[in-house]
C-alpha cells in the first residue's frame, strides 16, 4: 500500500528542527526519542551544529536518498520548493504543518496549489498542509509531539488538532484503551480521509476509527472505503459543519467545502458509518463498538437500574432513536421479583428499588437472572452504582466491586454487551474501576450511555443486513444495460448508452440548440426509455390542434405550455386545468401563448412558436409523491424521495439516498417521510401502490445513472394510487456544456 512509507516509516527527516522547547521542530524530535522509534531520524535546519543528539543536515539535499517519510516544521511559504527537493531525494512521503494555505485566502489557495503540484510532479505523498501532525504509537511513530499517550485499538482522523488532544485525553482517562494512529488530514491538498481510512481497514491494531471531518476531498471515495471496512470495523463520524453558519466556519478553518449536510448523512448510514453529532458521544460509542461483542439476532436493550427518573430518560432516549428494547419472557420476570422483592420493578427498565442501598450485590443477582434472557443482547446500567460504598458507607466498597467483577464475568460468560452509566465516574471508585479493567465503557453522562447501548444495537442489525455496493454490484440501482431491463422497468432502448454522452436523441436536440433544460416532451420520452410510463398526450401548436387532442383523449384534459426556454410552466401561467370540452381546450390554447409571451417579454427571453401538451386529468390520488435524481458535486448520483405537489419547498418531507440503491431501499425511504402513514393508509384511505413507486423510482434513478448528460431529473407529482403510480410532470435538466 503507497501509504505505508508515511504511517510504518524506516527513517524520518524532521526540516526545521528546533533547539526552542516551544517549537515543533523540537517536540517532534523530542517525541521520536522518547517513543523509542527504532529508524534512522535526520534533523534539518541551515545553521548546522547539534541537537537532541543529532548532528544537524544543512538542507534536504543532504539527506540520504530514499528516506521514508519527513515532517515540514517550516513557513508555510517554503513548503513547495522543500516538497519539491524532497521528491529529488526519494522521499516517499511528507507531512506539512504549516498554516497559512487554502484555509487564509487567495493568495494562500494558490500557495496550495502550488504544493500539490510540487507533489505530484515528484511523486511525493503529502499529508496537510494545516496538519497537527500524524503518529502510529504501535510503530513508535510520534510526529505530534504528545506526551503519556497509551498504545492502543483507537484510530483518530482529525482536522482539529484540539478535537485530536481532547480525544486522546479523554480515552486516556476514561478508558484502559489506547491509539494506535492519529492523522490530522488538514486540507488534503493530496492524501484524503479514504485513503487513509483504507490503510486502517487492514492496519493489525485498529479495531475502531473515530473521524472529525469538516470537509472530504472526496466524499464518495470516503463511502467507497468505509462500505468495505465497517462490517469489520466501527468508524464513527461527528461531522463539523452541517449548518450554513458551520459550513463559513469550516472554509475559514481548513478550505473544505462542506456539502449539502442531509445527503452526507444519507451516504453515511448507507457505508455503515456510525455518525454522531455530540463530542461527548465519540469515544464512549466508538470504545463500546470496539471492545463489546455484536447481539445475538432479534434481541434488544435491557435497563437495569436502581431509579425511576433516570430509567424513563433512557427508555425516551432508546425508543426515540429507533432500537429495539428487549422484551422480557414472564419466566424471568417471575425469578427478579423473588430476587429484588415485591418493590422492585421487573419489566424492562428494571429498577431494584433501593434493594442495593445496604447490599450492592443484588445488582449481581438482578443481572444474573436478566442477561441469559434470549431476548436481552444489551444491557445498559444506569444510576448510582459504582458510589454506593461513596454516597452511604465506605463498608459497601468491597461488595460492590465483588458484585462489578461478578458482573462483568458473567456478561463475558454470556459473550453479551454491557454498559455501564454512573453518576459516580469522577471519583475513585474501586467497582468502576473493575468494570473498566474488564474492557466495559462506564460513562458519566446518561445520554452518551443511551447512545453507545443503542449503536451497539444497530450494528448488530447492520452486520446482518445486506451491504450497500457503491459500485453497483449485487443488483443495485445503476447504469442501465442497453441490452436488458432495469429491475422493475420497462425495456431501455439500445441508444441509452451511458459511454455515448449525446445518445438520446431527446439529448442530442437539446444540445443542438444549447439548451441544458429539456422540455416536457423530450423528459417524457427519456424517462419512458428508462422505463416510466407516463400518460397519453398529444402536442398542439394552435387552438384548432388543441380542440382536436381534446376531443381525441377525452374531457377533462389539461393544457400545459412547452418551451424551451421557459422551465417553470406555472409561474409564466402555462397550466390550465379541468378543461372540460374543445372549446375550452382553445380558450386554454390562446391564455398560455398570451401568458407566454407577456412573461418572456418580462424575462428579457426571445420569443419562440409556442405550443402546448395536451393530457387527460387524472383523478384525485391518494398523495403526491416528488422523485427526484441528481449528481450531487461530493457524492455523484443521488435519489431524493418525498412528499410532492406544490408544497414540497415548504413541507421539506424528503428523504435521500447514493446510488446506487435496491428496490427494498426504496421501500425504506417511504416509511422515513413524516407522511408515511398516509401512504400505509389511514382515516379509512386506501394505501398507496408500494410497487408503483419503486418502479418510478427505479426509472428515475436509472436515468440519470445511465446518460452523463444529465444532471438532474425530477418527477413532480407523482401521483399515487391503490394499484398504481403515474406521472403527472417531469423535468430534466443537462449539465452545462
């Protein structure tokens, strides 16, 4: 693997080394030194002399050739020309701390590009610029400078040297784990988050990743890489810039553009990322997915807990993110009452109701009946253990961690989860320190505790389910094959061939005339060649026409205007509904053109021979769907499902997915909308035609897979019924010449 010179270096050159304390150039010295990394390690700096030890080099033009990895302790200015000398020596990779690049401006955005350039023309990997820095303590690898950092299965990818050091703190502290890499990305002007997450997913120490990320250089590639690394390893994701606001801040920090949050985080649950949104949640979700085993198939969480008050907020906290709290068979309900006695509460949460106040143990003997359950995978405590020996008498310390190492033998025994929350974590506290030594998470906050229970619970579901392939393998949703169907879809004709850019003829007459926006009789025929069928209709391009469609499709019709130049029919007063006979149908004829024209005079557009799409109207449906395709700039082709019609701006009932996807993901998209229950049927409504909408959806999702051209697609409403789902407008849009 290319990365492996940079995070397994046999030499290191530090340029710029330091005699200043403060500097670097010196703590990174000082840190290889007393890591006790085993290779060559080459100090560089002009004045020449001594330090740490080491006879200093002159330039980089003095160093041996073929040194691994160096480290640029320098002005941010100097980077390129050292990049560059770096190359003409072998070196295999280089990381820049410098700031002051595409994070400050202009002048510093074309000092990065610079950077890259020099990279690439030497074949030199670089990791930063605006990097803390980057260590692999199990290879004694320490150029960040850190000090009393423990070794360990933790892997940090950072763009925040400060979010890196209260990591490491806080699994220092909190855990008896360690980290095995830390890798600050920077502003990825070359090595990004995929690569880097791919040499985790075969590094022999790392059984979990934590990733800060303000910005992906290529957030698709990141999905790529982590689709095939979570089923083996947890990678859990807090993600910096979600609001516009945030998005500002990020560009000021590292020169990442923050994408359209919602559709990142769709992309995120597709790879199996566990994502969070709190600091706090990071280590405590990341240690609990790497050292408790998964749950056994179909079972949940239990409580068990010695308060009422704190019981209900985890049981809100569990039900509110969707996981599954274990539902107790009577048999081991019947058994906890005899433990606990009649105060007790026995169904999930269970509450021992003061019963370890005088005798912690019961928390043993409540655990021994609860854990063996079939329906118990998890069990999350919550409250005050570990401090009853603190908070009554210092007499119930030794049986309470008698009752912790009893605990925490009998969940190994079982080869189950367990979690423990207590308000007790910042004092020494005997039992919880039993608890850790065993390699369970004790956690101070409550909800951080909720959160790792019910990680642990979705990745138990995950790792049964199904992988998404970003690749298209395995029967997604992707490029349509000429040759045959897309699932669920009508037959594609051989001029849908994604390696031909203009092969649609519905394509090519746009682009003839520079037009990027299709009209609504040329999105029709790609979308049917996709395999969407959509309703009768007939083009007029006078009154007489328009009475003649009428009559031929049948009253009620509606008239709508086709242009190409006017995209929003409805704004320019292009619709006319509920035409109720031909007569009509040339009254409609004559308002759009009039409309028409008024409103490209308005516009400054030229005028064009206008003409309408005349169409049967369609009944009332049971709702209105929006389906929709885009390349989205940092993941590619997308699918957006949700509510439709005219309101969908406002409602924001959407829903979305990478492609590719399969038709039960579809299926999973529906039942996320707030009006899902609409769609299952409510208030004596029929259901809407599951199957209708995955074959729409399908089309719409092929389309935009199977010809470059197009950018976006978009079908709204979709009307849907009982038995079936129909279109009622389209819209495709190119992507600019």
């Amino acid at each position: 693997m290319t990365l492996r010179r940079i995070f397994e270096p046999a030499s290191i050159a530090v340029v710029g080394a330091s005699a200043n304390p403060t500097k670097r150039g010196y703590q990174i010295l000082r840190g290889l030194a007393t890591s006790g990394y085993p290779g060559p390690v080459y100090a560089v700096n002009p004045r020449g002399g001594r330090l740490l030890g080491h006879v200093l080099l002159t330039s980089v033009e003095a160093l041996p050739a073929g040194v691994n990895l160096a480290v640029l302790c320098t002005p941010a200015a100097m980077a390129p020309a050292l990049v560059r000398a770096c190359g003409e020596r072998g070196v295999g990779g280089v990381v820049v701390l410098a700031v002051g690049f595409g994070e400050s401006g202009s002048r510093g955005t074309e000092l990065e590009a610079r950077l890259g350039e020099a990279a690439r023309a030497h074949g030199v990997r670089v990791i930063g610029p605006n990097t803390s820095g980057m260590m692999n303590l199990h290879r004694a690898v320490n150029l960040i400078g850190v000090r009393d950092v423990r070794a360990g299965g933790i892997a940090l990818l950072v763009q925040s040297g400060n979010i890196a050091l209260g990591l490491m703190n806080e699994i220092g502290a909190r855990t008896r784990e360690g980290i095995s890499v830390c890798c600050g990305l920077g502003n990825q002007v070359d090595v990004g988050f995929d690569e880097v997450l791919e040499y985790l997913g075969e590094d022999a120490h790392t059984r979990a990743v934590i990733a800060h990320v303000e910005g992906f250089k290529d957030a698709r590639a990141f999905l790529r890489a982590a689709a095939r690394i979570t089923p083996r390893k947890p990678v859990v994701v807090i993600k910096s810039g979600r609001t516009a606001v945030g998005a500002r801040a990020a560009l000021s920090h590292t020169g990442a553009v923050a994408g359209p949050y919602d559709r990142l985080r769709a992309g995120l649950a597709q790879a199996g990322v566990t994502e969070v949104r709190r600091t706090d949640q990071l280590v405590p979700v990341a240690h609990a997915l790497a050292s408790l085993p998964a749950a056994p198939p179909g079972s949940g969480i239990a409580i068990l807990s010695d308060g009422g008050g704190q019981n209900t907020l985890a049981v809100d906290a569990i039900t509110e993110s969707g996981a599954r709290l274990a539902t107790l068979a009577r048999e081991t309900r019947d058994r906890l009452r005899k433990v606990l006695g009649p105060a007790a509460a026995v169904a999930n949460p269970v509450d021992v109701a003061g019963a370890a106040d005088t005798d912690p143990g019961a928390f043993a003997r409540a655990l021994d009946v609860l854990a063996p359950d079939p329906a118990v995978g998890i069990v999350l405590v919550v409250g005050l253990f570990g401090g009853y020996g603190i908070r009554f008498s210092d007499t119930l310390t030794a049986s309470e961690t008698e009752a912790a190492r009893a605990m925490a033998a009998r969940m190994r025994g079982l080869d189950k989860a367990m979690v423990v929350h207590s308000m007790y974590t910042t004092h020494d506290s005997a039992p919880l320190d039993a608890f850790v030594d065993a390699g369970i998470p004790v956690i101070e906050s409550l909800e951080a505790a909720c959160r790792a229970a019910v990680e642990l619970e979705r990745r138990s579901r995950r790792r049964r389910a199904s992988r998404w392939d970003p690749d298209g393998h395995a029967g997604g949703i992707g490029p349509i094959d000429p040759s045959r169907t897309t699932s669920g879809a009508g037959p594609v004709p051989s001029d849908a061939d994604p390696a031909t850019p203009q092969a649609h003829s519905a394509i090519r007459a746009a682009r003839a005339e520079g037009r990027i926006t299709l009209t609504e009789t040329e999105a029709r025929a790609l979308l049917e060649a996709a395999g969407l069928a959509f309703p009768a209709a007939e083009v007029a391009d006078s009154g007489v026409a328009a009475v003649r469609a009428a009559e031929r499709l049948g009253c009620p019709v509606a008239v709508k205007l086709l242009s190409r130049r006017i995209t929003h029919k409805s704004d320019a007063g292009g619709v006319v509904l509920d035409v109720a006979d031909g007569a009509a149908a040339a009254r409609a004829f004559e308002a759009i053109v009039s409309n028409a024209h008024a409103y490209a005079r308005a516009e400054g557009l030229p005028p064009e021979a206008w003409s309408v799409l005349v169409t049967p109207m369609l009944s009332a449906p049971t709702a209105e769907l929006l389906i929709g395709a885009y390349r989205d700039p940092q993941l590619g082709p997308m699918l957006t499902l949700g509510y439709g019609g005219t309101r969908v701006e406002v409602l924001r009932d959407v829903t979305h997915r990478v492609l590719p996807i399969r038709s039960r993901d579809i299926e999973m998209m529906m039942g996320e909308l707030r009006a899902s229950p609409l769609l299952a049927g409510s208030r004596g409504r029929s259901a809407v035609s599951v199957s209708g909408i995955i074959r729409a959806a399908e089309a719409v999702a092929g389309c935009v897979m199977a010809w470059s051209d197009v950018a976006e697609v978009e079908v709204n409403p979709l009307f849907a019924y009982g038995n079936r789902a129909v279109p009622a407008d389209a819209r495709v849009v190119l992507s600019p010449p």
